[in-house]
C-alpha cells in the first residue's frame, strides 16, 4: 500500500487524513500528517497515524505528499524538504489556494509529477466537488489521485486554466447554495413551520435534489418536469421566481465571483 504523507495539519489536512482512514482507501501506519504543535493532532495520533512535526522526515517516508498549507508557506516548505525528494518516488499534490502547476514545478526543479487540487469544505463529510489538474504523472499516478479524491467525495479532471472558474462554481458555489437554502428556510417560517424543522427538510429536499442528477445523470429541466403539473403550485412558484430574477442573478453572481478572480492576478 502507498505510504501517504499530509504536511500541514490544520482544518483540510485533517479532515483529508480523517476521510481516508474512515474510507479505508488507508491505514494509519501508512499516513504521516505534520504539524509544528502535534499536541493538535491527538485524535489521529490515537488512532495510529504517523504525528510528527519533522516535515522532511514525514516526506521521506511517503510516495504521495500533500501540501495542506498556506499560499505564503509554499515555498519555504518545498526548500526545507527538497533533499529528500525523489522523482521516481514521489508525487507533489498540492491543494494549496492560488499556487499554480508552474510555480511547484520551478520549485522542484521539474523533478516531480505534480497534481493541483481544489476540494472544498464539504471535504469534511467526504462530500467535497474536487477539481484536479495534473503534470508528468503517470498512468498508476493519475489513479491514485483520483481514487484518493473520491474517498472524499466526487472528482473531475479539468485544464488547470479552468481551476479559477472551478473555485466559483465548486468553492464558492457551497455559500451560493447555502444563500438558497437560508431563503428556503425563511420562507418554510414565513408560511407555518419553525425555524428548526424548516432547516431540515430545507436542507434534505436540495440534497435529494442534487442526488437525483448525481445518480440519474440527468438535466435539471428533466427533473423539474416531473413535479410541475399543468395549472400547479410548482410552476406558479417557478414562474414568479423567475419574474424575480432568479436565474440571472445566480449567473450574474458567480460571473461577478469570477471577474473577482481573473482581477487579482
């Protein structure tokens, strides 16, 4: 089994180690996770995985190393474990915000395959829409990574000059889809329930939504079709959404989150 090494245990590497070991995709003896304050990491340390604080040691002993760090941190890490890195051994994945292909690959002097990943917060459930672009890995390589990212949710391979747009949609669009929730929960209140049993059948009815184009492969439309009957309150209250501006909004939204973006670069 493929040894595992998360430098940078905080929030996503965390959540990254907790979802392979309850997925089984690995067993703690496989996975190192680091930390400068390992007393943070007492959770996995309990379950066997590998805590430590020596990054380059983590790194030496693994085949897949994840950079879980932040953006300002990159480059001092990768100095601080590049004599131990081994490019018929290992593969950089990095899930770092901002840092792209080329930037790791003058980092490396070119020696590594490389994988830039961007999951989101539903990584903590195992739900996450992560998004991967890769560099010189190979075929036994691209599986791995992939298969590692589906422990934790789905996964989709994209040009990495989509990965801006990818972080609209698959990153911010969790906030988007929480605004449409939050206005589903107002208006469950608005017309009889409490704030407490609104949220849950808010939060189930999108959910089993989403499932039902995940496990059907179908369009929304198609869906959409199925609960609007001629003369209903499902098209009346489609209708009026869209009298609002429903659609045009949520598109001018996420162009406008885009736009944010491509600016700062």
């Amino acid at each position: 089994m493929s040894k595992i090494a998360i430098i940078g245990g905080g929030n996503l590497g965390s959540a990254i180690a907790e979802g392979l070991l309850s997925s089984g995709f690995t067993t703690p003896d496989n996975l190192y996770v680091t930390r400068r304050n390992t007393s943070l990491l007492e959770g996995l340390k309990a379950k066997g995985v590998h805590v430590l604080s020596d990054n380059q040691k983590a790194s030496a002993s693994a085949d897949y190393i994840i950079l879980a760090i932040k953006p300002f941190q990159v480059s001092e890490i990768i100095h601080e474990i590049s004599p131990v890195l081994d490019g018929n051994r290992h593969t950089l994945i990095s899930v770092v915000t901002g840092v792209w292909i080329q930037d790791l690959v003058e980092l490396t002097a070119g020696k590594l395959p490389i994988v830039r990943a961007m999951p989101n917060t539903a990584i903590a459930i195992q739900e996450s829409m992560t998004c991967t672009c890769m560099h010189k890995v190979s075929e036994t390589q691209q599986k791995f990574v992939t298969d590692l990212f589906n422990q934790l949710g789905k996964t989709v391979e994209i040009d990495e000059k989509l990965m801006d747009a990818a972080t609209v949609l698959g990153a911010c669009g969790t906030a988007f889809a929480m605004r449409y929730i939050r206005a589903n929960i107002q208006g469950g209140v608005e017309i009889g329930f409490n704030a407490k049993v609104a949220a849950v059948i808010a939060a189930q009815t999108v959910k089993g939504a989403a499932d039902l184009l995940l496990q059907h492969h179908t369009h929304p439309e198609q869906e959409i079709d199925k609960v609007t009957t001629p003369k209903g309150c499902t098209i009346a209250g489609l209708n009026e959404m869209e009298h609002r501006g429903l659609s045009s909004s949520i598109i001018r939204g996420i162009t406008t989150s885009y736009r944010k973006i491509v600016e700062k670069m």
